[in-house]
C-alpha cells in the first residue's frame, strides 16, 4: 500500500471511528495537549475540567465535550464516564490519589470503559520517600487490579519546568534548583500527547505496560542552561542549591506541604540519576519523529521566558 493510501485510509478510519475518549485534567498541559491532538485526528473528545473557564471554553471551541467535575466525586466521574471507551487519567500533586484512582477505577468499572492510560511519574516506586510518589506507585497497583486495558506513563521533568522555575534577571536567565550535577532529557507535553493519543486509540499493545518518557538529549542543568541560552538569545545560569533552600523557598511562596514534601524528596532522587536515560518510546509509539529538544521548546516559546515564573527561588537578601 502506498504512503497515500494508508493516509488515507487511516483519515476514513478515523473519521468513522465513534468511539469517545475521556481526557481528565484537560485544561492542565498533558490534558490539554493530548485532547487537541485527538481532537486533530478526528475522535470525539470529552473534556473534563474543574470550572468552566476560558481553558475550558477554549477546548469547547476546539471541538471537546467539555465537563465541569470533581475526580474526588464518584457521581460527576460516573457521569463523565457514561459512554466512553477509553479514558485519560491524570491527577496533580496534591492530596487525595488514591481516593480519585478508587472513585475513577469504580466509575470506570460501572460504566464499560475499556481502557486507560495513567499518568503516573518517573520517581514511582515503593520505596519512594515522596508521598506522592509512593501513591503513584500505589495506583497504578490498584488500577492493574482492574479488568481495564491500563497503560502507565512515567515521565521525567517536563520542559514546562524550566519555565516555572525560571527567574528573569535584566536580560538574563536563572535558574536556582538542587539538582546537582543530576541529568535527565526534558520531555515536552506535546510529545507525551502523541503516547497518550497512541494508546488510547489502540490500547491492546500496551495492556499492562509501563513506559517511562523521555526527551531526545540527557543533560544536567548546567548544559539544559546553555541550549536554553541557544534558543533565547540571552546568558542563562544554572546556580545549584541545597534542598533545604529550595524546600523553605517553596514554603514561603505557599505551596502546599503535601507538594514540598514530593519535591524534596524527588530532588534527591535526581541527584542519584532516578530520572536520568532516554529511550525511543515517543517516535516507536507516538510516532512523528524525533521529541522537540529543550533549545528547540524555548525557541517557540520566547516571549514566555521574557518574565520569572511563579515559582523561582530568589537569591538570599543580604
């Protein structure tokens, strides 16, 4: 068959495929890019938010079904479930998990869905020292117990990271974390959207199945801070800190204890190379070719990193 014909065969396919995928925190970066992208081939795409927003009625014009629910409420998932096929699921660091993976897995059940691809993380593990690692770990356990089609996801940082973190000084980039001399190769959310839009349209190859992700180029922070000052045109430094300056800085902007207490333990981790290696999962599975490199994700997005993110540690006063 010529590269054509399977084209077009796949865009028939596709055009007469009537089955609804569930995309859970789809107005956050994964969700989001992973309901647009099934959105552009064609399937039908319910869109479950927290609030009817302009994320929200954003994704409403893009295409999606969109739900306003709580995935702590049995009731609201159970409504959001009716129907569908396949379902991604993804829960941000904050408390409640393993309660939202009990009341997604029930609902899930009742209702027929037959797949789901769970977002989990790299740091996963038994013996994590995070909480909210150890629940991951925890989930994806409960869900494996089901008769879903489950599939986890394991991602490294995200390239988002770098912007969130990112202090912009008169010119110029910094970036203060306590990473060391730890590696990784940052994924983007638009790559881990192609696995998420992969399996879900085809779950049976990846019953049971846990993949880690990972971007093109493992680098510490040092050389993420040099491609980053390729791609925007202006000296980036990486200055590495303790943890115990990074865990009081993020006390004192507020976040959560729950979300200080993973990113502690998750910064050791990656000194001790947890989320370090690279693979090919994202072009064998996801499929378009090589994932964006971090000089190239901060290219397309210059005018982002012309201000400091929400969450930069500031160098001590005095």
């Amino acid at each position: 068959m010529t590269g054509a014909k399977a084209k077009n065969r796949t865009e028939v396919h596709m055009a007469d495929d009537r089955r609804v995928f569930l995309i859970t925190g789809a107005a956050g970066k994964t969700g989001r890019a992973g309901a647009e992208l099934l959105l552009e081939r064609g399937f039908t795409v319910r869109a479950l938010v927290r609030q009817d927003d302009g994320r929200a009625r954003a994704l409403a014009a893009a295409g999606a079904e969109t739900v306003v629910g709580d995935l702590l409420d049995l009731d609201d998932m159970s409504r959001a479930l009716r129907g569908v096929s396949g379902a991604y699921f993804c829960y941000p660091i904050r408390e409640g998990l393993l309660e939202a993976t009990t009341v997604f897995a029930q609902a899930a059940v009742e209702a027929g869905v037959r797949s789901v691809v769970n977002m989990s993380q790299i740091s996963a593990r038994r013996e994590a020292k995070s909480n909210a690692a150890r629940q991951h770990w925890l989930g994806e356990r409960l869900l494996d117990r089901t008769d879903l089609l489950t599939t986890h996801l394991r991602p490294t940082f995200f390239a988002a990271w770098l912007r969130d973190w990112w202090e912009y000084r008169e010119g110029e980039g910094v970036l203060r974390l306590p990473f060391g001399r730890g590696r990784h190769a940052p994924i983007t959310e638009i790559d881990q959207a192609r696995v998420i839009a992969a399996v879900l349209a085809d779950p049976e190859p990846h019953r049971r199945k846990t993949y880690t992700l990972h971007g093109p180029i493992e680098m510490d922070h040092y050389e993420i801070a040099k491609a980053m000052s390729r791609g925007l045109g202006m000296p980036v430094h990486y200055e590495p800190i303790s943890v115990e300056e990074f865990a009081a800085a993020m006390t004192a902007r507020g976040l959560s204890t729950h979300l200080v207490q993973h990113l502690s333990n998750v910064a050791v981790d990656y000194q001790r190379g947890i989320f370090a290696g690279t693979n090919d999962v994202i072009e064998n599975i996801g499929g378009g070719g090589v994932p964006l490199t971090v000089e190239e994700y901060v290219t397309s997005r210059r005018e982002d990193f012309r201000t400091s993110g929400p969450n930069f540690v500031p160098e001590p006063s005095g």
